[in-house]
C-alpha cells in the first residue's frame, strides 16, 4: 500500500480510503467488521463515514455507521493504527436530525461532533469535516 501525508500534516493516510456510507443499511455490522478487517490487513488506514451515515438517510438508521465503526475499534483495540475522517451534516431539511433543522453553526456542530465521537467510541477525529 501507498501512503501519503494528509494535506500538510505529518498524518500519513493509504492511497485508498474505506467508505462506510452503507453500513447498517444496505451492509450489517458483520459486513462492516468484515471489511474493516479486510481494509486493515491491507494497508488501508483511512476510513471515512460521516454523523448522518447510512444513506439514503432515516430517521430509524442514522449514526448507526458510526455505531458500527465504534464497535469495530472498541472490540480489535486498534484506534491508534486507523486515521479516521467523519463529516458534520449541514443543512438538510432534516428536522428530526437533531430535533431541528439542521444548520453549521457553532452549537451544531458541537452537537454533531460530541454524537459522533460517543457512536465511535473515541476520544478524538482525525479529519472533520463540513
């Protein structure tokens, strides 16, 4: 595998990077631990999901790739050797999102980030993203 700095950090991340947008969705968290594994025994470090994560969004299922991820570090005790990359939702016309239209301001986005890192089960995001 090929790596490379992420932006002008000393962060180095894999050429490729796992996506994750359909993990509790269209995949179980069985296939989501399945390829995780796989991505990691392959070089790949970079795993990307997002707060708002599976698609197509519902209220039943959001989070739940976040959720799936958390599970997948908490049991292989691996955080240190994953750069992990999550996304903030913007404006959305999700209301039941977080009990509100959805917007990027301060309180918001620390709302977004506080969720995510309780559904990852760590204390911090590599890459966070608006």
């Amino acid at each position: 595998m090929e790596y490379r700095n992420l932006g002008n950090t000393d962060i180095k991340v894999s050429l490729i990077c796992l996506g994750t947008m359909t993990w509790g969705e269209q995949n179980s968290e069985d296939d989501g631990f399945s390829q995780m594994d796989f991505a990691l025994d392959h070089g790949v470090n970079f795993f990307d999901t997002a707060e708002l994560y599976p698609v197509p969004p519902k209220k039943e299922t959001w989070g739940s790739t976040e959720k799936i991820i958390g599970n997948w570090l908490e049991s292989r005790k691996c955080r240190e050797k994953i750069v992990l990359a999550s996304k903030v939702t913007g404006r959305s016309g999700m209301k039941w999102f977080r009990n509100k239209e959805t917007r990027l301001d301060e309180k918001q986005i620390d709302l977004a980030i506080e969720g995510s890192l309780k559904r990852l089960k760590t204390d911090y995001i590599d890459l966070y993203q608006l």
